[in-house]
C-alpha cells in the first residue's frame, strides 16, 4: 500500500454522496465484505501476537492509540520503519471496528489498495477515512489521536 496525496482530512460531512476525489467506487460486493473481514481478522490476530494485547469490541481504538503511543515512546521513526505495514494492518481493524459500532458502508476504491477506502453514512452525509488517521498518527507523533478520531465521528453521527 502506498500512501500518496493523502488528505489532511479524516471525515468529511455534509456530503450529498461519497468524495470522487481519490478515484472512481467500485461496487461493495459481498465477495469484497468478506474479504475485507478476512483481512481484518488476521490484522486481528497479527496485532494481538505481536503486540501482545487482547481487544474486545468497545476499546479498539483506545489500545490501537496506547499501541502507537508505545511504539513512539519505544523510538518509532516512520522514516526508517515500514510504515504500510502497520497502517494496512491499524487500519483494517479501525475500520472493521467502526463499522461494528456505528454501521456505515465500505466504499472501495480499489481491489488491492486500501489506502482511500471509507466508511460512508448515506443517511448524515458523513464519510470517514480510517486508513488516513492511522497513516498520520503514524507519520506525526503529535497528531490526533486514534480516539480522538472516533470520539469526534461519533458526535457526527449522532447528529440529527
């Protein structure tokens, strides 16, 4: 995965639909969903084994940023260390984790590539870029937190 012309932005609101920015949708198929939960659960298990850390559903993103904060604290330099390598498997498990709490549709824009996929609120206009904030919370140690993130598309969606 590699991660060019990143936007500084990690949700977008008041959409009419889903940001044409980052290239053309492609279908959210069922064989898609069922990959993408594949994914996310051997991200799952790779990030427990490695990390040696337990998630359960309701503080995902609070040990994924405890994770970073740990791994900057250890000496973290995105310059030298791979970098697609966490995001891809951060981000997998963010996603899957958001989609579990607050529903939303994946929008893909590729096959191979995950670095523009969203979560999409057709009902609020709301899209979320999980990939993004776990790429620059891993480029920027001072950046928002993971937490902070979900905490603030939380209070987009609960918006009536």
């Amino acid at each position: 995965m590699s991660f060019h012309n990143i936007s500084p932005f990690d949700i977008i609101a008041d959409q009419q639909s889903q940001f044409l920015g980052f290239g053309n949708l492609i279908p959210s198929t069922q064989e898609r969903i069922e990959s993408f939960d594949r994914e996310a659960n051997l991200a799952l298990a790779r990030i427990e084994e490695g990390f040696e850390v337990k998630f359960s559903k309701k503080d995902i993103a609070a040990k994924l940023e405890q994770i970073i904060i740990g791994m900057w604290d250890e000496g973290w330099n995105p310059e030298q260390n791979d970098v697609n390598l966490f995001v891809t498997d951060f981000g997998l498990l963010l996603t899957k984790a958001i989609t579990k709490e607050y529903g939303g549709e994946l929008t893909f824009r590729s096959d191979t590539d995950l670095n523009h996929l969203s979560i999409w609120w057709d009902d609020c206009g709301v899209e979320a870029f999980p990939f993004h904030k776990v790429y620059k919370r891993l480029m920027i140690n001072e950046g928002e937190s993971i937490k902070f993130f979900t905490d603030g598309l939380s209070r987009y969606l609960s918006k009536d």
